[in-house]
C-alpha cells in the first residue's frame, strides 16, 4: 500500500517520529490502548476481531495492544467472550490477527491478563473454580477466599511464561503484562490485597516479588530479543485515588527489581494524562516511571477526550479535545509513546485524521461504540 504524501503538521509532529526499542522499529508514537471488547465466543477470536485490528493498522498506529487476553487457569476471567491466549483454536486465532495486523504494515502485542480477585466466585465459564489472589482478599479488602498457595502461584507463573512463549511462536512482535487497575499481578503489589506475611508480602519489595518472578520467567522464555512491556497503574478500578507508591522514592524501588527482571517499557495507566503524580512536580505517572528507570515508558489516560468516559453512558458525547498539551509533553521527552484509547475505538482512522490534520473528522466517543466492533 503506497502512503499518502502528506505534509504533517508541525504541531503533531512529534507523534509521528519513529521509535526504535530493542528489536522492534516503531513508524510512530501512536499506541492503541487495550480495551475489553468480549467478541470472541468460547474465548476464540474470529474473522471480525482480526479486521478489527487490521483497521487500526491500515490507518497509522504504530503499535497494537491487544485487549486482555487470558492465560491458561480457569479462573483468569469471568466472561467466556474474552479471547483466550492459549489452547489450538485461540491461538491459530491470534495468529490470524496477527497475519492482518502485519499485511497492513502494523506492529501488535497480545496484553496477557488474570483477573484474579474481581471474579466473583461462581463466574463462568468455569462456575465451580474458586477466584484466586495473593490473600483471597477482594477489592474492598474483605476475605473470600484463602491465600494463594505457593504451588498455585508457580502455576500462574509458569502460565504467563507459557503464553509469552506462543505470543513468538506465532509471530506476534512482543507481549504486554497487565500489571495495573487492580487485577490479579497489581493485587500482588497492592498493600490493601496483599496482607502475606511470606516472602510474596509485608513489605514493597516482597510485593513485588510475584511480578518480577513474572517478568523474569516470560523473559527466560522469549529471550533477549523479544519486547516485554508492563502496564502499571497506580488507581485501581474499585478506588481512583489508591497508591503503590505514595512517594517517587517508593514508586523507584518498586520499580528497580522489575527493570532487573526484564521490563523493556512500563506502561503508565492514569485516568488523565495532563494530571501530575506526585506534589512539587508536573511530571506525570510515565514521566517520573522514565525519570526512575531510564526506560521507555507509554502514556495512557483520556487521550483525545475532552470529557469524562462515564459522561458518554449518560448520554454526552465525550468529545474530541485538543492534544497540545500532550505534545508539548512528548516534545519535552516525559514520556515516548502514546497510549489512545476510546478515541481510537470509536475511530480506527484517529491516527490518520491526526497525523493530515483533519481535526474536524474525528468522531467523537459514545457508548455505543462498545456494543460492537467499528
């Protein structure tokens, strides 16, 4: 396919310099963020979630991650429609998705996902399995369920392995791990949902220990060569105001063991990019994560919105918003790529449209968007 000659405007053009991490050669700063979509029955994805992808592909965006995709344990969701990441017919699946993602020139990365404790117990589509997390603590903090054992904490390692594994095998161009927003490896990391006393809890370091053991097995499997990114957040869905770290101090020495293990990108989740992390400083949570490590970090929170995403289910539209403030940003090196969400959902073309200037095309996010694939 021969690209447009078009002159991009200087004020975007930052997003749109190409990016080199390891082995993978990115054409821009664009990064479409993961999102739950639930349109794969059986947990296998089809023909209409590979075009889905190859949309976004066709129109500019220079990197892919996938929504959450499942390890192998029965009790990694509660909604049969999300894809799987493991057995035969999921995986030729993916690798499908993989195929029309690379015909239109896109690069993609599955997110690998357990929801540990937000499953409610009797979910399908494993009914009688138990939810499993670090202290069997829910959210809230309440008991439901007892401790993970240190057998089945080995088994979900291993399972994140197993599936960084087939995420090569089948051609994808690295992985993601989804470490953030309260599921079942930010459990581990979270004081609320981690009371162990062992050598997984008490303190921030043996929190963080289930994460790198993660991290550093899914690293042993893909060798060097292989992209791992990490998404991080510091909100959880249940509390938008929760804390790993209340300090850069703490937030670096969380951060430390995970750069040993192997992270090559942290993925920074905020609810608002524009918003700063810590008092005394502009820089938000993926610039202070890149301060910290030296490494590439993405940046994730409303991008393109000018509203809140709950405002669209009450019937607003969420808007398009200005994106200077994000650019003057990536301009001043706080952060490396660009995390776009539901712009992006209810837009495949968002890249495009941003990158030519056609600022009056782009569509604004509704609720609707969600009850299928644009």
């Amino acid at each position: 396919m021969q690209e447009k000659n078009i002159a991009v405007p200087t004020s975007v053009q930052s997003l749109f310099q190409p990016l080199t991490i390891g082995p993978l050669s990115l054409p821009n700063r664009v990064v479409m963020a993961p999102m739950t979509r639930g349109f794969s029955p059986g947990g296998v994805p089809g023909p209409d979630v590979a075009a889905y992808y190859r949309r976004r592909a066709e129109n500019g965006v220079g990197l892919i991650v996938t929504e959450g995709t499942l390890i192998n344990h029965p009790a990694a969701t509660d909604n049969p429609n999300i894809p799987n990441f493991h057995g035969k017919e999921a995986l030729e699946g993916w690798a499908n998705v993989v195929k029309a993602v690379h015909e239109a020139g896109g690069r993609i990365v599955p997110q690998l996902w357990h929801v540990g404790m937000t499953r409610k117990n009797g979910s399908l589509p494993n009914p009688d399995v138990p939810s499993i997390g670090p202290s069997g603590l829910n959210l809230n903090g309440e008991q439901e369920n007892e401790p993970m054992t240190k057998a089945e904490i080995s088994r979900i390692v291993k399972a994140f392995a197993e599936a960084a594994a087939d995420a090569k095998r089948i051609g994808f161009d690295g992985i993601e791990l989804h470490g953030a927003h309260g599921y079942l490896i930010d459990q581990f990391l979270w004081e609320r949902t981690n009371r162990r006393t062992d050598e997984y809890g008490g303190s921030l370091l043996a929190r963080v220990r289930f994460a790198t053991e993660i991290v550093a097995a899914c690293r042993e499997a893909v060798g060097t060569d292989f992209p791992i990114i990490l998404r991080l957040s510091q909100w959880k869905s249940a509390e938008y105001g929760a804390k790993l770290a209340a300090t850069p101090e703490l937030l670096g020495q969380l951060l430390a063991p995970l750069v040993k293990a192997g992270v090559d990108v942290f993925h920074c989740s905020t609810r608002r990019f524009w918003e700063p992390e810590f008092e005394g400083s502009d820089l938000n949570f993926a610039g202070w994560v890149k301060k910290l490590t030296g490494k590439p970090t993405i940046t994730v929170g409303s991008v393109g919105l000018d509203s809140e995403f709950l405002g669209a289910f009450r019937g607003q539209d969420a808007g398009t918003a200005d994106i200077n403030n994000l650019i003057q940003r990536l301009n001043n090196e706080e952060f490396d790529l660009v995390a776009v969400g539901r712009s992006l959902l209810v837009d495949p073309a968002w890249a495009a449209k941003i990158k030519d200037g056609r600022f009056d095309e782009l569509i604004p996010f509704h609720a609707e968007a969600l009850r299928k694939l644009i």
